[in-house]
C-alpha cells in the first residue's frame, strides 16, 4: 500500500510544516478579522413592509439572488490600515483632515476612525494589497442583513442606539448638530454593536464603496439571473449602508447610493470601505 505523500517524494519533515502552516493561516489576522458569509439564496432588495423603496430596489419583499461563500471584513478599514498601505508604497494618501475636517487621516487622535475621503480606485487598491477584492454589491446587502427580512437588521427603526447617524435629534458635542449621532463626524469602528454574522457598521458611520456600476435594474434583472459582477461599465459606483451624515432612510439595507468613482473636487467625508474575498 502506497504511504501518504509517497508519490509527491513528501516526508515526515514536510507534512509537519504543512500542518503548521495551515494552523498559522487559521490563525493569521486575515481569518480573525473577517466573517464567513454561507453560500445560499437571500432575498435582495426592498424589505418586507417598506413603504420608502425607491424603484431600483425592486418589488416590496424583495427578489431571490444566489451568492456564494464568501469572507467579509468585520470592521471598516482604518485609517491606521490604510496607512500601512501607503507606508508600503501601494496606496495613495486620500484627502486628509488638513483638507477638510470631515477626513480622518492625518488626525492622530482617529487612528481607529473608518478611512473615509477615499476615491474607489483606492479602495480597490488597498484591498489588492491585503490579497482581497471589494465585495460586490449582493454579497454586501446579503452581509448587512445578515439573515434579516426587515428594513434593518435589528427591526424596522433605526436610531443611534443601532447605528451612527443623523437621525434628526440626538445632540452632543457638537451643540444643535444631529449628524454623526450629535459629534458631527464619523465614529470609531465597532462603537456599536455586531449583526448576526458579526459585522460592525454596516449601516451607519460610514458608506462603503462596493465593486459595482450602477444600474437601475441590477436588483431586478441583472443579480437574479446569477450576474453578481453587475454591468461592465457605468459612470457612477454603488455605495452602500449609509453614513453618519445621512437620515434614516439612507441607512435601510436595500438602499442603493451612488457617487462617480473620482471625487475630484468634492470630498467623500461620509464614504469609507471594507475588503471581501472568495
């Protein structure tokens, strides 16, 4: 009988550090920080008893769509990670809080803030560098619901309890400014608690850019017929899971946003990301 590994000239020596390897890989922080999201149908789009649906979100109830496994950062990306990125020399410095009070980096005191102020080419870049991809814009909605049928995962309301937001009335800091929950401004990462998967701020804090183009009947048409990738081009991205400077009804799953992938002028202070991978 032919021993284990005989074929492949392996011996004790090499099966030993495989073993160890493979323990290390479970162990490493790209498995830690992530969530595994099984592979199934979800119903996309509209919620069950959502009366503000906008029609590119489809049908009240939603449409049966087929994502695979998949992994998903538990947090937004950083500013402390992303400037590993950039001390690397693979990711571009964003638009800093020299530019514009909104941004995170370069304000020492927000290291663990989302980084937001990112164009979508260097979103993708950073998560290249991390040997991840953007997560496209099913995988997203089906990780935010998180086996929800409801307008948020938790029920029908949000409120900064849930989520950071601007929901119309809490005030703190930043006096008569209800946006980011009275401080006016994004949060820490994780200041709220995990949805059923283990996923912080996927709604709220801020908008994360997926991989997708925007097409009106993508949750209609194009996602149910298995094209998960979406349109092959566009002129705007989808952004999703609204921000902390956006109401309520920004903030409900099916809610598509979209922002041209190059803010050149402007500053995407409520539009952050986080990374996926197969």
């Amino acid at each position: 009988m032919r021993q284990f590994g005989e074929s492949q000239g392996f011996n004790t020596h090499d099966v030993f550090a495989l073993m160890t390897a493979f323990l290390l890989l479970l162990a490493s922080p790209v498995q830690a920080d992530m969530a595994v999201v099984p592979e199934g149908e979800f119903m996309m789009g509209c919620s069950v008893n959502d009366p503000d649906c906008e029609k590119d979100e489809g049908p009240q109830g939603g449409i049966v769509v087929s994502v695979p496994e998949f992994k998903i950062d538990k947090n937004e990306v950083t500013v402390a990670e992303y400037a590993e990125c950039l001390e690397a020399g693979k990711c571009t410095r964003p638009k800093d809080f020299a530019r514009n009070k909104y941004c995170n980096f370069g304000n020492s005191e927000r290291n663990n803030y989302p980084a937001n102020c990112v164009d979508w080419s260097e979103a993708v870049a950073y998560c290249q560098w991390r040997g991840k991809r953007l997560p496209n814009e099913a995988e997203w909605e089906k990780a935010a619901r998180a086996g929800s049928s409801s307008r948020y995962p938790w029920g029908q309301d949000v409120s900064c309890a849930n989520a950071i937001l601007d929901d119309g009335k809490t005030r703190a800091s930043a006096g008569d400014e209800p946006d980011g929950c009275g401080e006016d401004r994004s949060w820490p990462v994780g200041s709220r608690a995990e949805n059923a998967l283990g996923l912080h701020d996927m709604h709220g804090n801020v908008g994360e850019w997926t991989s997708a183009w925007y097409a009106p009947n993508a949750v209609t048409e194009i996602y149910p017929a298995g094209a998960l990738s979406g349109p092959a081009a566009g002129k705007r991205r989808v952004v999703r899971g609204g921000s902390w400077d956006e109401n309520k009804l920004n903030l409900r799953s099916s809610f598509r946003n979209v922002k041209v992938p190059v803010s050149g002028k402007s500053v995407y202070g409520s539009i952050g990301f986080r990374c996926a991978r197969d």
